[in-house]
C-alpha cells in the first residue's frame, strides 16, 4: 500500500454524504474470520503444488437439474486451499533473496557472528514475515494465472482475499490473513483503487493493471505489488521494465545507514533512462514523484519513514531492525497524483486517546473497526463482512473527527498509464532479506 504526500493546496476533500444510498439489501457474512484450514497433505511439496492449480475458494456454481449429476461426479474435484501451516508443519518458512549491504562501514556484518547471533533472538518475527511471504508468493501465482480479461474487479479482489484467508486459516483477522485491500488500479490510477459493493468495472484486454496484495501474520505485513496486463503486442514492455528495475535498483541501494534521499537518487536515475512509444509518439517514463515507499510497523502499514523515489533532500537514514516497503511508479503522464474518484480504502489513526466520535452509531462503528482492524488498513467490502448496514454516515463522521483517515484512489492524468513494483525487505543486523521476492519479479 502507498505512501502519498499531496499538499493542502493541491486538493479540498469532499466528505461524502451517501448513506441514505448505501445498498443494504444483500445480507453479509456476520464475521471477517478467516476460513478453517482443511485437513493436512502428507506431502508438503505435493500440496504446493496442488494449490496453484485450485480455484476460488468460495460457492460453487448451483444445480441445473437431475440428468447432469452424473456428468458432475465424473469431473474432477477443484480442492479447497489449505493452509500454510500444513505444507510447513515445523513452522520453517523459506527464506526469501538474501542480500549484502554495500556501504563499506558496513562491511564487517556479514562475517560477524555476534550479529548472526542476535539476528536469531529475532527469530520468531521474521517466521511471521516469511510465513506472509510465503502466502503471497502463492497467492499473486494463483492471481496471475487465473486473472482473465472481462472478469470484474469485484470477482478479482475476492479471488485473491479469498486465497489469503484460506492460506492464514487464521480464526480472527488481526492473527493473520489480509494485510490491507487489495489494489487493483488501472492504466492511470496509480493505486488505492478497490471495489465497493456494486461496482461493476470490468478488466479489459488493453488495460494496464497494479496488483497491490497485503499479507499479515501476527501484524507482521509483507506489502508487495506488480503489474499486469493482457495486451499482446508489447504495449507497456517499456513502462514494465522501467518500473522493475527502479525498484530493484531502490532495493540494492537500501540498507542500515543508508540515506533515504540517496534511494531516491539512484530509482530517479534508473526509471527515468527509459522512454515508451505510444501510437507514433514517444513519450518518457517519469517517476511519480509524490508517491513513496515506507517503512512498516506491528499492525502499521506507514510507520514513520517515506522512501523517496526522486532525491528529496531526506538525510534520515535506515536502521537496523527495520522493515521497508520499496515500491515505485512510472507514468507517461504528469508524474504527480491526486485524489480523485469514490473512496474504498481506510484506516484508524493511531493517536485517538483525546478524540471523541461525535455520535452513538459513530461510537459504535469505531468498535466494530477497532475489534476487526485495529490500525491495519480497511475497505467498505471488510465492513460488509462483519455485517455492518448503512454506515457510510458514521463512517465520514469518524473521518471529519480525525479518527478515521480515508485514502481515496490517486490518478495522473486521463489518458497517461502508470505501472508499479514493490517488494518487502528485511534490515537484519548482518544482511538484508528481500522476503517477499519470488520466480516472478
């Protein structure tokens, strides 16, 4: 999830009054609790395999009479996912991409034993991470091979949460599963885009989409995101490419004692060296400038520290221990976002102790929050779950009253395209874990 930084005068934010519009005849699931896990595989390797080749885990498809319930028995079972846990039985994660630091005053660490030592003290959070990591390996698979243009955003987004919850098997949210919505922005929205209930937007062949997946275990989150597209002729090869490697590039240059301006610098020199044609006219690949990385706290998806992906003068350095998001955009467009379209994304703010919620149903709405999220961000569609009707007032009340922050989607301008990659990275005393990568990216 992005880190945004618009200023005042680029915006006034419209608070919404649509509550007496909120659509309240469907009935919602009354819990947001993950689905139980199935039943172990003996072979773990097996089971690994199985599993990227599952469908949604949800409802099957109704009955269409008698004479067809033959046909059916015939057809191969689609198995359930099953949780993480039973394909690692002894609770060892793989690890993910081990890196050196660079900078020479750090040379010593990874030779030291002392550091190895008290990187093993550690143990049990960074299980946590590769555990998240692990499930979103898996998951962005599933999403990868199973996405198809012409499906809505709302089936995608519940293929993929669907897919988390049953990996963490967790019997509450804030023990594992969904680390924040699912982004699924398109071509010139640069994230922050997840459906409400009822939106009927479709993914089309020739749109260029940011897939932005959060996974929790224990507050614990692994925050990492790709693009994707279905477009044959190699249309946003260039913007792709560009995007990858400035994001890789951020992540070679990151490490403890690292200046973040010095991150920035290096993304900025590497996106920028690529340029993309669209329609005979070659326009450059900008970074977006006022969109960041971060670093990631228990249960805080924006912990304090932005990571810059254009020098911005930021001498504030990494420390070890630390967890960083390293994400970066490219755009044919401005290369500057702002806010634009119906919110879906939000969170709780985290120093709430002096402010009041200004009515009962408001009161109430924050403990259903607070119960389900805590601090971890949130979408409408969470809040269907749990059963919640006719909330939107409450909720614009808890955002006027600075309890609540509202992250609506962030575009560049009609027209432009906008691609994204990030990945989690773990500073540990002796090396650096980029835990989140994979095959893929």
């Amino acid at each position: 999830m992005t880190e945004v930084a618009v200023s005042a005068g680029d915006v006034t934010k419209k608070v919404e009054e649509l509550s007496i519009a909120q659509d309240n005849n469907g009935s919602s699931e009354k819990a947001i609790a993950a689905n139980g896990a199935s039943k172990p595989k003996e072979d773990a390797e097996a089971e690994h395999d199985e599993d990227y080749d599952e469908a949604e885990d949800g409802e099957g498809a109704t009955g269409t009479g008698d004479k067809k319930k033959k046909k059916k028995k015939n057809k191969k079972k689609k198995k359930k996912l099953t949780s993480i846990d039973s394909a690692y039985p002894d609770g060892v994660f793989p690890e993910g991409e081990w890196q050196e630091y660079h900078l020479d005053v750090n040379t010593h660490r990874s030779t030291s034993e002392e550091l190895r030592y008290l990187d093993r003290q550690k143990n049990n959070r960074w299980e946590d991470f590769r555990k998240g990591a692990e499930i979103h390996r898996r998951v962005r698979h599933k999403a990868q091979s199973s996405i198809r243009p012409g499906m809505t955003m709302t089936e995608i987004a519940d293929l993929i949460e669907n897919s988390i919850r049953s990996y963490a098997a967790a019997d509450h949210t804030l023990k594992a599963g969904i680390g924040f919505p699912t982004g699924l922005s398109l071509n010139h929205v640069a994230a922050h885009y997840t459906p409400n209930a009822g939106d009927k937007l479709v993914l089309g062949k020739d749109d260029l989409m940011k897939v932005d997946i959060g996974v929790h275990v224990n507050g614990h989150i692994c925050d990492s995101a790709f693009t994707m597209t279905f477009n044959e002729d190699g249309k946003y090869d260039s913007i792709m490419q560009a995007v990858k490697a400035a994001t890789n590039a951020g992540i070679k240059e990151a490490g403890i004692d690292v200046r973040l301006n010095d991150i920035g610098e290096v993304v900025q020199e590497v996106m920028e060296s690529y340029e993309m044609e669209l329609n005979g006219k070659t326009y450059p690949i900008k970074c977006i400038r006022n969109l960041n990385g971060h670093n990631i706290g228990d249960f805080i998806i924006h912990s304090g520290k932005t990571v810059p992906i254009v020098p911005n003068g930021d001498m504030t350095k990494m420390e070890e221990g630390e967890t960083f998001a390293i994400e970066t955009f490219g755009s044919t467009g401005n290369g500057y976002v702002l806010p634009e379209g119906e919110c879906s994304h939000y969170a709780r703010n985290q120093d709430i102790a002096n402010l009041r919620p200004p009515t009962e149903k408001s009161k109430a709405l924050l403990n259903v929050i607070n119960e389900n999220f805590g601090t971890l961000p949130w979408c409408r569609r969470y809040l269907d779950r749990t059963g919640e009707e006719k909330y939107l007032y409450a909720l614009n009340q808890l955002v006027r009253a600075g309890i609540v922050e509202e992250y609506p989607p962030i575009v560049d301008i009609k027209g432009s395209y906008t691609a994204q990659f990030e990945h989690t990275i773990l500073l540990h005393p002796h090396k650096k874990e980029v835990v989140t990568r994979g095959d893929d990216y």
